[in-house]
C-alpha cells in the first residue's frame, strides 16, 4: 500500500494510537491510500503491528477529520470528494482565509512576519529540490497557511479552518499539486500576502489572500476534472 514512504513519527512524544492516527493521514494525503479505497481493518493492524482497539481509536479520529467514511453496507472507504464538493470547502476557504491574513495583517508580531520570509525561503529550497515539479507544504508550523491562520489570533476561524477542512484541503493540494505548473507561482503570491501583512494593509492582504485562493481553486477544478476524465476511460 506504498506506506514505506510515510515519515516515521517520534515515539518519545506520541501515544501509540496517535503514531498510528498521524501516519495513516499522511498515506491518505498523499496517495498512498487512494480516495475511495476500502478501510481493511485486520490488514492495518498487522502492518501498524497493532491491536485492532488502538487502529480503530485512530481511525475514528480519521473519520472526526472527515478523511474517512462510513457506511452500513460498504464499511470505512477513504473519502472522496465530488467536484461540487471541493468547490463548496475552496469557496468556504477564499472567505474565511481572506479575512484571517486581513486580521494577521493587524495582529501578526514583527517577528512573526521576518518568521514567514524564513519560511518561505525554506519553502523555495524545497521547490528547487524537486525542480520546480511541485509545492508540498508539512503540516502545522511549515504550513505557510496554517502560519496566516495562527496569525488572525482568531479562534472561530482557527476552529472552522484548522479541523477538518484543513486536512482535506492538504489532501487536494498535495495530490493535485504534482507536476503542477504553480509552485513557482504560488510562492510569489506568498511573497506578495507577507509584503502586503508586513505593511499593515489590511485590505489588500484579504485581497491577495482572496486571489491566491481562488487560483488554486481554478487549478485544482481543472487537475479535477482530467483525473475523473482519466478513471472513466
């Protein structure tokens, strides 16, 4: 199931059901459990090396991020998205994430701000690492977007973006971002978001933010609908 390629998690910090929770969501954001797939639950604790008690603690956890479903007759399926579907999370994302670099704007210290230039600088690094094919961000505090969010100081957008939505948002961006032409141009809109929080334009980070977005939202329908255009030949 292609899980060797999951980063290995640090056990002196982690409770073995959140090893096991943390490297199956890596395997479904990247691929390595494709959307869809049915969840075998005796196959998984033989290759986490598990109880099955401890796989399904993980594994409702998996299904609180909404990254896995249920259903009587087909059991635990990996989730997939109708088209109409990541629509609906993009559009939530534009307004929410637009008014969260609006708030990072007025409340993100000085050097939280020389912190993102840091990281993109480390983001750019990894770019041309992989030449430019792709734009995988990690998790939380290497997450350019995740670093906006915590900047807005607000907790009700936190709630709504960091859930759920974020990890699927993850999913769409690293499975659709292979091979993308956008990496380059991406990180230039992060540049220009962190230029416009660092002058306290508050304004113009929402509308930057609000752009970039949707831009991706674009792309992604596009990537979307060659990948369903593909399975159905």
């Amino acid at each position: 199931m292609g899980h060797e390629r999951t980063k290995m998690i640090e056990t002196s910090s982690l409770s073995l059901t959140d090893q096991v929770f943390e490297r199956l969501q890596a395997a479904i954001i990247e691929g390595d459990m494709p959307q869809g797939s049915k969840i075998s639950e005796p196959e998984l604790a033989k290759i986490y090396g598990v109880s099955r008690g401890t796989l399904r603690e993980a594994l409702s956890r998996l299904e609180e991020r909404q990254l896995l479903v249920r259903s009587p007759h087909l059991g635990a399926r990996v989730i997939t998205l109708s088209l109409e579907e990541l629509v609906d999370i993009y559009q939530v994302r534009e307004a929410l994430g637009g008014m969260a670099c609006a708030l990072a704007a007025q409340k993100m210290t000085d050097e939280e701000i020389v912190e993102l230039r840091v990281l993109l600088n480390a983001h750019e690094r990894s770019i041309e690492e992989d030449r430019g094919l792709s734009y995988y961000q990690q998790e939380g505090e290497f997450d350019f977007h995740y670093r906006i969010l915590q900047g807005s100081r607000n907790s009700k957008v936190l709630r709504v973006l960091e859930g759920g939505m974020y990890q699927l948002i993850r999913m769409y961006r690293y499975q659709f971002s292979m091979a993308s032409p956008r990496p380059y141009q991406a990180l230039k809109e992060h540049r220009r978001i962190v230029d416009a929080i660092e002058e306290r334009d508050a304004e113009l980070a929402d509308l930057l933010m609000r752009r970039h977005i949707q831009t991706a939202r674009k792309s992604i329908e596009e990537r979307h609908k060659k990948a369903m255009a593909h399975r159905g030949n």
